[in-house]
C-alpha cells in the first residue's frame, strides 16, 4: 500500500529545488507509519524522450534509477525511524539537475499503556533534586542537580540515610548516571560540557571526558555493553564505555512524531525507560528501532498530601535485576516507591 500524507512537521521540511525538477510527492515533512511504502513521484522538465536518466537516493544511497519518469517505491520497512532524506537526479543532454525532499518515519502503532499499583513506599531526602538513580548490589546510587547543590551519593533503600556523599562546585549542574563495570560511575553535567569517571567504592575522581554533537547531559543508563544518553531531544546518544565517546544516535518516536525531553534512563530487559521531563510519563523505548512500545502513566504516584513547595518532577528510575524490582521518585520528593507495572484498562 502506497503511504498517504498523515502531516508535516518541522525540520527539513523545506523543499529546495533545482530549475523545473521538483517532487510531486512526498512533500518535504511527510510523516510516514514505518512499513509503509512511500511513491516518489516527479514533475519533471523535459518528455521522457530527452531524459538520458533518473537516479533516486535514500540518504545518499542509491536506490532506483531509470531513463523515464515512471515513478519509485520506497519500503520502508528495513529504515530507522526518523528524518530519511531523498535525492533525485536527472541527467539530459550533458547536465544535472537535482532536486531533494523528505520524509519522517513514525512508529506504526500507538504505545500499549500501562499503569502501576505500589508495592512499597521508601523515604527519600527531600533536599535531593534527583537526576540519576541505579540500584547496584543493595545500594542506591544518586547524582543530584542545581547550582550549588548538586551531589553524588550512596543510599541506604530503606531508610533513605546518605552513606557517602561529594558535592560539587557551584558552577557543577549535576546530571544523570550509570554503574560501569570495573566499579566505576559516569555522571554527567548538564550544560557544562563534560562528564566525569568516579571510583564507585571510594568515589575518587578517575577522569572527565568532553560532550560531542550532544552539548547536554541530562540522563544516563549502560545496556552491559555501551552507554545510553539523552540530551532532552528525541535522541539517545550511543557512547563507548571505555572513552565516553559518542558512537552514534537513535531517534524515538511514538506514533504521532517525536518524543522530545527524554530525561533519566533505566536499562530493563533489553528495552529503555525514560522519564519525559515535566510529564508523569515513563516511556519504554526499543533500543534497536527507536520505537516507543509503552507508556507507563504514573499520574497521581505522589499523593497530593505529599506535595509541598519545593516539590518537583517525577524523575529517577531504578531497577534491581536480581529481585525484579522496579523504584521510581522525582525531584525532592519525600518517597521513592517500589511499583509494580499493570495493563492499563
């Protein structure tokens, strides 16, 4: 089945053309349910008589090429999800001609939903603007942000006490964080350009390493072979677990666009879990794909009786691999809570 325009959305959404070769379709923008095939239809300049040849390109890869104007079929059933690019080029009487478009591939159905029953209740210092959260060998590991007040610490689940804790200078906006095999951390800063390499024992710094393409840190997780990062765009960045060097991205989209201010990451199971900043909302993403599979509607896990002031966002997600465990807190919330996921009726 041939795709029919769904919408358009911002970002390379602005056809350039060359002379009178321009697309009749796709329109720059396009969104397109992955597994759909997309026409690529022409209005070309001259009769089929005079064309020498056609060649169409899918992010820069050849994909078709003709010597009329007989239009071409893309599946996309094998593509990432995301903004794919297409070129097409003609070539008459000695010259080229070139015109481009593109299209952005959708999930191609909406999340299942989910929603949650608490198990336990657990305290959780108030005073801690939670950006990352692990549970490794029976401890809570926290990084805390804002200026002046950003930390990173040991924590005791059931009671909540700090059993270690370094704070950083008040130029530091602490952000996410990931246990690393050989006992380490890595934490990231928000918009300080750099991250850091901790000693998970002792705490003692080992090394900083600089942001690439992504300038923000925002969360973090280890999927047991590279790092997983988000930077509060629909992009997680794919980072070497020995350097911190990106490795490459992926692009997370719903059925309905892109899924913007991925925020804290937990690695469960082979998929992602991201905390959408501002939202009681946990996504669940295929790592693979970029695909959002689920939606984990937490609205209402705070009681409103435990909302004061300075109480902010749902963020931070744990996961304990041995016990099947699944915590959740936010940002200077009084309560970090063990829940158990339900089907959403």
């Amino acid at each position: 089945m041939l795709v029919a325009v769904v919408s358009s959305i911002a970002g390379c959404n602005t056809q350039r053309k060359a002379t009178e070769l321009n697309f009749k379709t796709p329109e720059a923008g396009t969104l397109v349910k992955k597994g759909d095939k997309v026409a690529v239809q022409m209005n070309f300049p001259v009769s089929d008589s005079a064309i020498d040849s056609v060649v169409y390109l899918l992010d820069d890869r050849v994909i078709a090429a003709k010597k009329d104007s007989t239009p071409v079929s893309i599946a996309t059933d094998s593509l990432k999800l995301g903004s794919r690019s297409i070129t097409t080029r003609l070539y008459q009487g000695g010259k080229q001609l070139e015109a481009f478009s593109n299209v952005v591939l959708i999930s191609p159905k909406a999340p299942e939903q989910l929603s949650f029953s608490v198990i336990k209740t657990y305290p959780h210092d108030t005073s801690a603007y939670t950006q990352g959260l692990e549970y490794h060998d029976g401890i809570l590991y926290e990084s805390t942000g804002e200026w002046g007040e950003s930390s990173l610490r040991k924590v005791t689940l059931e009671t909540g006490k700090v059993l270690k804790k370094i704070e950083f200078p008040k130029e530091i906006f602490g952000e996410g964080l990931a246990v690393v095999p050989s006992n380490k951390i890595v934490m990231l800063t928000w918009r300080n350009g750099n991250g850091y390499v901790f000693d998970k024992n002792s705490f003692k710094k080992l090394s900083e390493f600089q942001f690439q393409a992504s300038k923000e840190g925002w969360g973090l997780c280890y999927d047991g072979t590279r790092l997983i990062k988000s930077d509060g765009s629909n992009r997680l960045y794919f980072l070497n677990k020995e350097t911190c060097a990106e490795e490459g991205y992926l692009e997370v989209y719903d059925d309905k666009g892109p899924v913007d201010q991925l925020n804290e990451l937990e690695y469960i199971d082979g998929l992602i879990y991201a905390n959408v900043y501002q939202k009681d909302i946990i996504v669940v993403i295929d790592p693979n794909t970029g695909e959002v599979l689920r939606e984990l509607n937490l609205i209402g896990l705070l009681p409103q009786k435990d909302h004061f002031d300075n109480t902010d966002v749902l963020n931070g997600i744990a996961y304990d691999a041995v016990g099947k465990r699944l915590f959740v807190t936010g940002k200077k919330w009084d309560s970090l809570f063990e829940i158990k996921i339900l089907p959403r009726n």
